[in-house]
C-alpha cells in the first residue's frame, strides 16, 4: 500500500525555524517570489544561514538608507519595533554629551573607518597612513572637538562622574581630545597623504604656463601676423583716427565683426587669403604657439596659492618633527624637501615668464590672468584656422562655379556655332534652289524655242523687211517677164 501522506509541518522538521526581524524603521517590501518550505529541499537555500549574516551586520544603516518617508505608520509590527526601541533606549539609560545629530553622524563614520578606538589613536599618534588612509583622516577631522566639547568633558572628569555611563560617541570624543595637538596630527596626515598628488598637479601646470609664454614671446610668425592685422587697421581708420602703433590683443576678436560689402566673408577670411597668397610662410604661425590651450585652463593665482600652502604644510611638519622626532616625519622631509623646492622654483619660472610675455604684448599682468590672455590666443588661432578652411572651400566652390560656367559658355558658343552653320547650310541651300530655279527655268525657255523652231523657221529681227524687198523683186521681176511676154 502507498505510505501515509506526510504530517503536517514534516516538511520544516529538516529547516532551520526562521526567526521573525523587526526593524526600528518601516521598510519597503522587497516584491520577490518566495520559495514554499518544500520547494527549498536539495537546493542552495537549503545550505545557507540568512539570520547569521543578519547578525553580523549592523542593519542600522540600512534603515536609515532605506526606511520609508512615512514613519511611523499604524500597523503592529511597527508599534511592537516601537515598543523594544524605547524598552532598549531605557535600559541603557547612557549619558550624552555631544550633540544628537553629531553623535549620529559619528557613529556612521565610524562605521565607515571600521577601525576601533585603540587603532585609530595609535595611528594617530604615530602618523601612520597605512593603518588609517588619507580619506579616513578627512572624516576624522570633520569630528575634531570643539573648545566647548573638551571643556564639557574635562568638567564631566573633574566632577569624577562614571564614564562607563558615557556612550559609545562620546567615550570616543573624549578620547579624541586628549591626544595632543590632535587638529596638527590630522593636518599633517592630510598634507603627507596629498603631498605627491599635489605635486604631481601642479607641476604640469606651472610648466603649461611656462612653455606657453615663451613660445608666444618667441614667435616670429606670431609678430608678423600682427604686423599684417595692424597694417590693414590703420589703412581703415587712419583717415579717420589717426595711425595706430599697437592693438589690445582683444581686438583679435573684432577681425570676425567686420565684414566685407557683400556681406560674405570678415576681415580675418580677407587677412588669411592674403597671407596664403603673400606670405605662405606666416600662415603656419600656431604651429609656434605650443601649449596655449593647457594654459589657458590654468588659473596661475590659484596654482601661486596651493604651491604656498605646500610650503606652510612642510613647515607644520618641521615644526612637529621638532616637538617629536617621528621617523615617518623624518623619512618624509629627506624625501619631499627637495621635490618641494623643484616647484617653487617652477612656480618662480612660470609667473615670471607669463609678466614677461604679457607685458611684451602690451598688457597688465595684473589686469590680464593667464587663462584670458592664454584665451585670447587659443580663440584666435581657431579662427584663423577656420577661416584658412572656408576659404579654401570657398574657392573650390568658385573653382567649380567657373568650370560650370565655362561649360556652359562652350555649350552655348558650340550651339551658336551649329546654329550659324545651319543658317549658313540653308541660306547656300536657298540660294542653290534658286540658282537651280533659273537654271531650270533657262533650260525651259531654250526648249521651248527649239520646239517652236522645228515647228516654224526662224526669222530675223529684219525678216518682214526683206520679205518685202523681195516681193517687190519677184513682183518686178514677174512685171518685167510679162512686158517682155508682150
């Protein structure tokens, strides 16, 4: 016979009793598709422990990540959460010294540093990045106590009030205040754990700057192509304004504002067509100009000021290395004085370099910053390149209209030759059948003439005369022959 079907509940005897999570917060509903009981026999969820790994995380953060806006609703679950809260909140009965949203901003940096206590002031105290990184010490510095915190902990201690009430943020805050020179310790960590990444940012920069200033100070394409812009201002406004010795080199931006009479190109598109024409040579000038466009993304006060505020961090760790002899600061300043000193030097050569080029222009390093008067150029040189690149097509285009043209003037001039060899063909044909007419016609009247003398003897214009005459004489004759008969 078949076996008894199973007892109810059978199916869990093998699985591990879910235990019920409540959290604080109400949480969105993850809208999965569950497994029944039985379905999880023989498969992978049948080999994993879910509620362990819920407790060995802190789901705290995941509540406050993604607990729902509305809180709290009406429902039992909620208010039974509500209930172990509050039981939990009371049984602790801690004391708190710090602010609520500062200790709650504590805890969760905490948890991201995951560290404890011991480790994080050790690594303070002995400057040690590989325990404690450079992002960690910016979070810690954001928690540096204030003077009015260490002055509430140190009255708590004075007061011998038992500091195992204290909780957990605020055990560590008043920890956090009695290492010496704690804001120094963190500045410094921060300055050692950027200090190559400054110097490596920087560097480039102040070597834009530098090579920039002097490729534009050294261009003699450069000043040529200015000797031509001058050249045609002041054959403009001379008349007008009088001659002018120089321009600001904002004026480069007017070549495009003014155009020609027919409206179709500026006075830059006319200066490159005669510079390709005249001076071939010039036109390549930007070749010349190396690295304006790095420079002119480089703001040189602010690059001037980070180049400074290197130098007071290397004094702060002089200034440490001096109250205590570290080895970690010790290898640093063997290490990065000298790197240090190479770009202070580079920052030297850079603003000089910039005062010098700037002021061979005819500007104001004070009133002009390098990325403007870098600016000037880069906008300039691409707009000399464009118009280089709309004339061209612009005589292609006109190339092409003239070979049109001529086609067009060859096909007509071919047709009027046609037409005037035709006209000519009829007019010889015209005047052939004409000539054919009479030629006819001649032939016609001959024939005619033939016919009517084979039908009629011909006669002279003077026939009737001498028929007359010779009447007379026969007649005479006959007259005569008739009295000689008598």
């Amino acid at each position: 016979p078949p076996p008894p079907p199973p007892l109810p509940g059978a199916a869990m005897a093998a699985l591990k009793i879910k235990k019920k999570h409540v959290p604080k917060f109400r949480l969105p509903v993850l809208n999965w598709v569950a497994l029944k009981p039985n379905q999880v026999k023989g498969t992978v969820f049948s080999e994993i422990d879910d509620d362990k790994v819920i407790e060995e995380l802190d789901m705290t953060d995941f509540e406050d990540h993604f607990k729902t806006k509305a809180q709290p609703l009406d429902s039992k679950e909620d208010s039974i959460a509500k209930k172990i809260s509050e039981k939990s909140l009371r049984k602790r009965d801690q004391v708190t010294l710090i602010d609520a949203n500062r200790a709650r901003n504590l805890a969760i940096s905490k948890r991201k540093i995951a560290l404890d206590n011991d480790q994080i002031f050790r690594a303070i105290i002995m400057f040690d990045l590989n325990v404690l990184n450079v992002d960690q010490v910016d979070i810690l510095i954001k928690f540096v106590p204030t003077e009015q915190e260490v002055k509430t902990f140190r009255e708590y201690e004075r007061d011998r009030k038992p500091l195992e009430k204290l909780s957990d943020e605020d055990k560590f805050m008043l920890q956090f205040s009695k290492i010496e020179r704690i804001q120094q310790r963190l500045t410094i960590m921060n300055f050692l754990g950027n200090f190559e990444d400054n110097i490596h940012m920087l560097t480039p920069q102040l070597n834009a700057v530098t090579a920039a200033s002097m490729s534009i100070k050294a261009s003699q394409k450069l000043k040529k192509m200015l000797e031509i812009i001058l050249a045609f201002g002041n054959y403009m406004n001379s008349s007008k304004r009088g001659a002018a010795y120089g321009f600001k080199l904002q004026s480069l931006d007017t070549l495009l504002d003014t155009r020609s009479t027919d409206r179709k190109q500026t006075l830059l598109h006319y200066i490159a067509r005669v510079v390709a024409m005249k001076y071939q040579d010039v036109a390549s000038f930007h070749n010349e100009l190396r690295f304006i466009e790095k420079a002119s993304q480089v703001s040189l006060e602010n690059v001037l000021y980070d180049v400074q505020e290197l130098v007071k961090g290397m004094e702060l760790v002089k200034r440490e290395f001096s109250f205590n002899e570290n080895p970690v600061l010790a290898d640093f300043l063997d290490r990065s004085q000298e790197k240090l000193n190479k770009l202070q030097e580079d920052a030297k050569t850079a603003q000089e370099a910039y005062t010098t080029a700037v002021e061979y222009y005819g500007e104001s390093p004070r009133t002009l910053s390098p990325n403007q008067f870098f600016s000037l150029f880069v906008r300039f040189t691409k707009a000399y390149k464009d118009a280089e690149v709309e004339n061209e097509k612009r005589v292609r285009h006109q190339k092409a209209e003239d070979e049109t043209n001529a086609v067009k003037k060859q096909k007509q001039s071919r047709q009027q030759q046609m037409k005037q060899s035709q006209d000519a063909l009829l007019a010889e044909l015209k005047e052939k059948k004409f000539k054919d007419q009479k030629t006819e016609a001649y032939h016609g009247a001959i024939e005619d003439i033939i016919t009517d003398l084979k039908n009629e003897p011909y006669r002279r214009a003077d026939a009737l005369r001498r028929s007359y005459r010779r009447r007379q004489e026969e007649n005479l004759k006959v007259t005569i022959s008739s009295e000689m008969e008598v």
